[in-house]
C-alpha cells in the first residue's frame, strides 16, 4: 500500500488543486483523478492509503465508484460532495464510505477528517485491546471491532463503531453533542452538531433502535445523548 498517498476522485479542477496543495502541505502525495474510469484504475493501480471522493462525476455516479472500491478493500474513503440531503449522507455511509463533507469545506477540517480516519485505520490495523463491551443483548468486541444484538452481527463503519464505544463506555451518562464529538473526531465539527446526527440516527437503525421505545439510545433534547445502563 502507498502509505503517503491520497487519491482526489474530483472533476472540478479549482477544489482539486486545491485539494492537492492542502495535502501535500501535511507531506501525503496526492493524485488526482477526474473521472470514475480513472479513479478505479488509480485506485487499483496504487492503492492508496485513503481516498477523497466527489460524487457527482462526468461519467458516472461517485456512489457506484464507492460500491466498487469496497468491494476490492477497506482503504478509508471520505466523500466530498454538495449533495447535503441527510438520505444521500446516509445512503453513502451505508454503502461504506468512512465519513463525509459537504461543500462547501473547510480545509482544516478535511485535513482533520483526513488524520482521523487514517488513524481509525491504524488503530483497525493494530487492535491492541481486547476489551468486551456488553449491554443488554448488545455485545462489542474492540479485539476484532464485531458488534452483535441478540446475537446477530450489526455492519458499522469506523465512525459508528467508535460512536458505539464512546457511547458504551459511558453508561447512564448524559453524553453532550460536543463531549462525544470530541472523543469521536477530536474535535468539534464545523457544521454543529449535523454530522453527529447523520451518524448517529444511522447507528440507531442498525442497532435496530425504534425512536419511540429506544432500547440502547436515548436523545436528550438539545443536549446529547444517553447509553441506557442495565
Ligand atoms: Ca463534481
């Protein structure tokens, strides 16, 4: 795997160069693609160590690219789109992308999200831990990052299985937006508390949590959130 490389899947020449620089500022190398055609094949070709994703590209859907890359691994992808519709937020962190921005971006913020979810890999990586966390019929393994209810396995992406863990490891506590950002991303997000909320209502539904009888979850209004203790 090329360690140091980040593959721009980007066909607006002014956010990738821009992109570029930003990257190359932290020491990565960037490559840029502006097609999903050449994205695949760069893909491929280098594998690289994390990808941005546009979605709205020339010859294809940035949705069907993501499909695709999933299939061939688990690089960590961010998406970077215009689309800000909760349901393609959704939709795109169901179809296995690690996170995602809307334009437009704050630079500093993607190089963050760029630190975090190549550390997130990192830590998948080396999984030093071997520590259960179990609630109910709600079993996490941090070892090999498993997360079962009633026995059946539950799919979670990065970022919802370490909301899982921040929200396991504090049990009965009211949880603010900003205390679970922080243990999340490690920091606080530009867009408030938007992103919190996309992935947490899509925790919840693998969780197969219902809004008016939560098992797991409890929203506190304005506030946070709460792991229901036993
Ligand atoms: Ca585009």
């Amino acid at each position: 795997m090329a360690h140091d490389e980040i593959l721009i899947v980007e066909d607006d020449r002014t956010i990738s160069q821009l992109l570029q620089v930003a990257i190359e500022s932290k020491g990565y190398r960037a490559k840029i693609a502006d097609t999903t055609r050449k994205g695949m094949a760069l893909f491929r070709s280098d594998n690289p160590a994390l990808v941005l994703l546009d979605l709205g590209l020339p010859d294809g859907d940035g949705m069907h690219l993501l499909a695709q890359m999933r299939l061939v691994g688990k690089t960590p992808i961010i998406v970077v789109s215009a689309r800000d519709q909760e349901e393609q937020k959704i939709a795109a962190l169901d179809a296995g992308a690690d996170d995602y921005v809307t334009k437009p971006f704050s630079t500093s913020e993607l190089l963050a999200r760029i630190r975090v979810a190549l550390r997130h890999q990192a830590d998948a990586v080396s999984a030093a831990s071997a520590e259960k966390l179990t609630a109910g019929g709600l079993v996490c393994d941090i070892d090999s990052r498993t997360v079962t209810t009633d026995g059946a396995p539950v799919h979670l992406t990065p970022i919802e299985f370490k909301l899982l863990v921040v929200l396991m490891r504090n049990p009965g506590k009211v949880l603010t937006h900003r205390f679970i950002q922080e243990e999340v991303w490690g920091y606080p997000t530009s867009d408030g508390y938007q992103t919190l909320r996309v992935f947490m209502a899509s925790l919840r539904r693998k969780l197969g949590e219902r809004a008016s009888e939560p098992r797991y979850v409890t929203t506190e209004i304005g506030v946070g959130y709460r792991f229901i203790a036993e």
